[in-house]
C-alpha cells in the first residue's frame, strides 16, 4: 500500500504537476515550441555526452594494464551511485515527456478563428482553396496570422510540409487532417510533399506565400471579381488543367514528366500499349480525361485516375490543349 501511494506521489510530482503547468501556458507559435524542444534535447544530449565520454577516456588511460600479470581489482557495486543514475535520467526522461506533451498538445489544438484555409493533395500537385473559395495551384495565399489548414488528397497519401514552420500531416484519401502554424511575417515559404507518392513525387512542390492583410484582402477581390467573368475557353482550359492537377504529370512546356507534356500533343500520332497507333485530336482527348484506360502511350506507365467532367469543360479543355504548339 506504502508502495502504491509513493508510486501515485512520484507521478503527480514528475508528470501531471508539471503537465498542468506547462499546458496553462499556450505557445503562440509552434514553430518556436519546436525550436525549444529541439535544443533542450540537444544540450541534454551533448551533457550526457560528455558525461560518458570524459571519464571514459581518461580511465581507460588511468586503468590500463601495464604489466602483463596484472589483475583487477574487484569493485562490489555502489548503492548510493546506482540510486543516483537511475533517479537523474528518470527527472530528465520526465522533464522532455512534459515538455513533448504540452507541445504536442499546442500542435494539435487550434486557437480558435482563425484563417482557415484548405490543401488537397493529387499526384503531383496540391490544390489549394482559400476560405473565400478561390482555387490555387501550389500557391496558398495567406494574410499574416495564425492559419489552420485543412487537408485531404484526391488519390494517394500525400504530406503537407511546410519546414519553414515545422509543421507536416499527411493527406489521406477520404479524411481530412488539419495543421496549423503561425505566420508572423510576410514572405514565401517552400511547400513539400513529404511522402512517397509516386514517380512525380520530388516535383511537388508548392508555397505559402503571406502577404499583408491589406495585399491579401486586395488579392481577394481581384480574384472573386475574375471569378464572376466569363472566360475564353482556352483561358477555361487552362484553369481546369491546373486545378485538375493535370500538370502535376503533364508538362506545357515539352519537358519530360511522369505523363506525355501537352506541348505539341494536338494532332501527334500515338503508338499505345496495345499495339494500335492513334491520333490526339478533340475526341480523344476528350476520352482520355474522362477514361484514361482506353488508349496508353507506351512509352508511359498508366497512373491516371478517370475524371467526370461536362462536355463544357472537355471542350475548354481541348480548346487548351490546342493552343500548346
Ligand atoms: Cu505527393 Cu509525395
């Protein structure tokens, strides 16, 4: 009983006492909370460090044999030195799980209204929505402030990595993950996916860029304002092939990707896997969007998923692909 009532004491003193404390005091930056954590580990580490390596060095020279028939001599062990070394590394390993846990706890919980913005994930791109609606490709404009982001993929686990601000989920197909982080000063900070995702995955790359409350409000409305205008449909075409995450595998450019670059595809002849050759016009583009199956380049592999798309956009989306000579 004695025994269970020490262990109880042992715990609130070195576990819930100093949880509850730290965990009152919310860190308002994340980043900086990993900072912290990140170099409490190190000096500890470099201390105990130097605790082994120091004696160990100079008993090995003070200890060695020096004569070929001498013996050691023979040590009983040492209570009082084997209380010390087992209650010092329990204080310290008690000390880094609070402070893991009160960070843990601030990565997971967000302040409350904040800019909330959305990223999806898709091979090999990442589809960012503003809370005002406006789709981005890569590019997630935020103001200044504390942001949350919500996060979810089209196909595959993907992972939101911002390093900048030391934080990263994955995006899983079907459930939406959040992180959030705080972004003090304007700037671009580099987006990477940071899980194996397929052959694309080393090009997924995309940005949070933060802007000035007054730049991003004006941001806003010049873009719902576009939003509200018709466009060409080549002009169409081209915001559908980047919010579909087409260029994430297809190049405009006529460089080499994980899918055929759409640079001169119009029109070009086709030889497919099943041996047939076929030519790129309106109908089959339009049949490849929505049934990547039915024809295959061979010299590709097939990762494409199938896309339900209105004859609307399919014609936009021809109409685009045209203009790419
Ligand atoms: Cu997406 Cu790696």
């Amino acid at each position: 009983m004695n025994r269970f009532i020490a262990f109880v004491a042992s715990q609130l003193v070195f576990f819930v006492l100093p949880a509850l404390v730290m965990a009152k005091e919310r860190i308002s930056d994340p980043a900086k909370g990993w900072d912290n954590h990140y170099n409490l580990w190190l000096v500890i580490s470099i201390i105990i460090y130097l605790i082994v390596t120091i004696p160990l060095i100079y008993f090995s020279l003070r200890y060695r044999r020096k004569k070929d028939n001498e013996t050691g001599a023979y040590i009983e062990g040492n209570v009082g030195l084997e209380i010390t070394w087992t209650v010092v590394p329990f204080i310290i390993i008690a000390l880094i799980g609070v402070h893991s846990w009160a960070l843990f706890n601030d990565y997971r919980n967000v302040p409350k209204d904040i800019f909330e913005a959305k990223a999806i994930g898709q091979s090999f791109s990442f589809e960012m929505i503003s809370p005002e609606g406006i789709k981005t490709l890569n590019e997630l404009r935020v103001p200044v402030g504390p942001v949350k982001v919500l996060l979810n993929s089209k196909d595959v686990i993907h992972n939101f990595a911002v390093p900048h601000f030391r934080v990263r989920e994955d995006m899983v197909p079907g459930r939406e993950t959040y992180l959030w982080f705080n972004a003090k000063d304007p700037g671009e900070y580099e987006v990477f996916c940071a899980e194996y995702c397929g052959v694309g995955h080393s090009k997924m790359l995309g940005k949070v860029i933060v802007l000035k409350r007054e730049d991003y409000d004006a941001w806003v409305k010049l873009n719902t304002a576009a939003e509200s205008a018709p466009l060409p449909p080549e002009e169409k075409g081209k915001k559908l092939v980047e919010s579909l995450g087409c260029t994430g595998c297809h190049t405009v450019t006529g460089d080499k990707s994980a899918g055929p670059t759409f640079k001169g595809l119009f029109g070009s002849k086709i030889a497919c896997t099943d041996g047939t050759e076929v030519v790129a016009d309106e109908m089959f583009i339009k049949e490849k969007v929505k049934n990547p199956q039915a024809k295959v380049d061979k010299n590709y592999t097939l990762m494409m998923q199938p896309n339900s798309l209105m004859d609307e956009e399919l014609n936009a989306i021809v109409a685009y692909v045209k203009t790419l000579k």
